[in-house]
C-alpha cells in the first residue's frame, strides 16, 4: 500500500489517498475540499475508488465527502455518533467564512473493528472519541501506519471545548488505543506534520 498526504480546505486538513498500484483501487481519508487535486490524482495513478472515510465530521474534514462520492459512486463512512454534527454544519461554516457544505449521514457507519482494505493490506478502524463522539483513528500494522484524525497531533491533541468534545474521553482514547501501538508506527494527524508513536509517548506534554 501507497500513501500520498497534502492539505486541503482552508483549515488545511490533511487528506490521505491510500492506494496499491497492482489492484489500482483507493481509499481516500479526509477529503475536506480541493476534489480536483484529489480526483487529478485519482485518474493520474489510474485508481478505482473504493471507498470514502472521515475520521470526523467537522466541516474541514467531512466538506467534500458528498460530492466526492457523487462522482465517483464510493461510499462515504464515518461513525454514526458524529452525526450531530451535521445539525450545526451551517454555523460552523459561518465560523469558517465559507459555504456550507452538502453534507448527508454516513452510507455505512465506521465502527470499531471495522476493516478497511487497500489493495491486499487490510486495516481497522479505532474508535476514538474526544474531539467529537464519533472520532474515529485507522490503524494499518503492515504498513506502520495510523492515520488519527483530529484525536492525536504531533506534540498536541484534538481541542475539546467544540460541541461533541470531551477532554476525558480523549486521553482515555489516546492512551488506551493508541500509545499501545507499536513504537515506530507513523502518526499522520488530521492536521500539521506526521510523527510517531514514540515520540508522542515520550514527548507529548499533554501525554507525559
């Protein structure tokens, strides 16, 4: 499995195309705007959409989940419990001086345990909630890599104080699901530089 990482959206959420070149299927994570960066890069690699997963549904990470899957018929999944947040997508547009997005519930709920498969590598997802009820980390051990949302940040942590948040529950997420992965697994956080689990442990002044 492949991995290609950039910014999108004007909060600069980090989207994730996770992609095998043999299979030449896809999955992408995140995708909170820029669809024509995302589906360039689709048709350049030759890639067959499979599915379409938001590890939150804040609008910076969940805005162009719906058009994305219109065009290209991939199913969208993100955890049932953020649900409530499409109730105020309105306002956290306004917030965020841009349109609001369309948005829609998940056409399959991303619980834990559930696998995501790239090619011939199987992930799961991780229920990790904090930063919104419904966060969601996915955890891919061949490769070392966990992609974790808005719930773990190089040297930080998802901000709880938004509707949904809950600064308890995402230490409890972070310490329990998380910092038990391997050392050398590679952290893309939904925003800012990747980092790793090691040093998330031994460093992370939320954490230490």
């Amino acid at each position: 499995m492949e991995r290609t990482t950039f910014p999108v959206g004007p909060l600069q959420c980090n989207c994730s195309i996770l992609y095998d070149t043999v299979a030449k299927d896809a999955t992408v994570v995140d995708p909170g705007g820029d669809l024509a960066e995302i589906n360039a890069f689709l048709a350049a690699h030759h890639l067959t959409l499979r599915q379409i997963v938001v590890t939150h549904a804040h609008l910076d990470h969940i805005a162009g989940a719906k058009v994305l899957s219109e065009q290209t018929g991939a199913p969208v999944l993100f955890h049932q419990a953020d649900l409530f947040q499409l109730s105020w997508m309105e306002q956290q547009a306004a917030w965020m001086g841009v349109p609001t997005p369309r948005v829609a519930p998940p056409d399959v709920s991303a619980e834990a345990g559930t696998k995501l498969t790239v090619g011939t590598e199987v992930g799961e997802i991780l229920h990790t909630p904090g930063h919104t009820a419904g966060s969601i980390s996915l955890h891919f051990p061949q490769s070392h890599l966990l992609l974790a949302g808005d719930t773990l940040f190089r040297g930080g942590i998802g901000r709880t104080d938004l509707p949904g948040g809950d600064g308890r529950l995402i230490l409890s997420s972070i310490r329990d699901q998380l910092l038990t992965l391997p050392d050398d697994t590679e952290v893309v956080a939904g925003h800012g530089a990747p980092t790793t689990i090691l040093e998330e442990r031994e460093t992370n002044p939320f954490l230490v």
